[in-house]
C-alpha cells in the first residue's frame, strides 16, 4: 500500500502521516527543501529561491522520493508525491485555511503571525510557479485526489482515522 498525504505549507501532511505510517506500519517517505536547507546549512527561503533558478533541486529531490516510494508499504508526504508516486493507492489533500496554516507555520517555526503568513505566501506561490513550470503540474487541480480533508474541522488524529479507514475501504475494494 502507498499513501500519498499532500497540501500546502502547514496544512499537517508530515503530522498526518507519521501517524498513519506509525498505525498500519508503513515507512515515511517526506523528503524536502527542508532537508536540504539543513544539510546546506542554510534557511529555507534560499534552497527556495536556488529551485527557481536551477530545476535540479526539484529533479533530484523527486526522483528520490519515487525511488524511496517504489518499494511500496509506504507513506509519501510530499508537495508533489500525489502527482508524481504513479503507483499510489491513496491520494489524500489536505485542505486548510491560510490564516490556520500560518499559526501552525509560526508555533512550529517560532516567527510571529504576520511572518509566517508572508513565508507560507511566498513559499505557496513559489512552489506553483515552479511545479507548473517543470512538471506542467498544477497543484490547486485536485482532480487526481481520492480524498480531501479539511484540517480545520479535523485534529491529526481525526484525518488520520479517515485516511486509515479510506486506505482499508481500497484494499477491500482490489480483493
């Protein structure tokens, strides 16, 4: 079984999946710019800004998280996984408001309101441009979707219960 849980910045879709991936005892595939900032020791917004102007980020990032999701029993959290996981058997969006996102994006990151919601700004607005301009891909086209969840309404816990109920339904539905 492969579970791709996907939305933008904020929207919960490592929380979500850790704790699907921890309940039905799949690996966590949720790699990303994070990462990289980490590992380049620098902040996001500058891996950000580098994917605009050099497309191997995006490229080399992606073509490991199909690699990763290829050997199966998975849950993919990524921007992208729904989209480029061709074998998924769940795809799941998240949908949150921009003013949730960005209080969760301020806790978890510790940067005030006001600053939070300019980076989940930047980073959504960047992340379309450059998905579209690569892949030919739209993110805000959920018609690939077997699920959408509105985070606001539901705690983690909550859509993850959906998500592991929506996931058993099609494992009934291929027997």
């Amino acid at each position: 079984m492969i579970i791709c849980v996907s939305g933008l910045a904020g929207s919960g879709k490592n929380t979500v999946g850790e704790i699907v991936a921890k309940k039905l005892n799949l690996d966590e595939v949720k790699l990303s710019f994070k990462d990289e900032a980490k590992r380049e020791n620098v902040d996001l917004m500058t891996v950000q800004k580098e994917a605009t102007k050099n497309e191997s980020y995006d490229r080399e990032l992606d073509r490991e998280i199909v690699k990763r999701a290829k050997k199966g029993n998975c849950v993919v959290m990524t921007w992208l996984g729904p989209w480029i996981v061709k074998n998924a058997d769940l795809r799941v969006w998240l949908n949150v408001s921009e003013r949730e996102r960005a209080k969760r994006v301020a806790r978890r990151d510790r940067m005030s309101l006001k600053k939070a919601l300019e980076h989940i700004r930047k980073r959504d607005d960047n992340n379309r441009r450059r998905y579209r301009r690569y892949y030919g891909i739209d993110i805000m086209d959920h018609s690939i979707f077997d699920l959408e969840i509105n985070s606001d309404v539901f705690n983690p816990q909550q859509i993850a219960g959906i998500v592991i109920k929506a996931a058993e339904a099609k494992r009934a539905g291929r027997r």
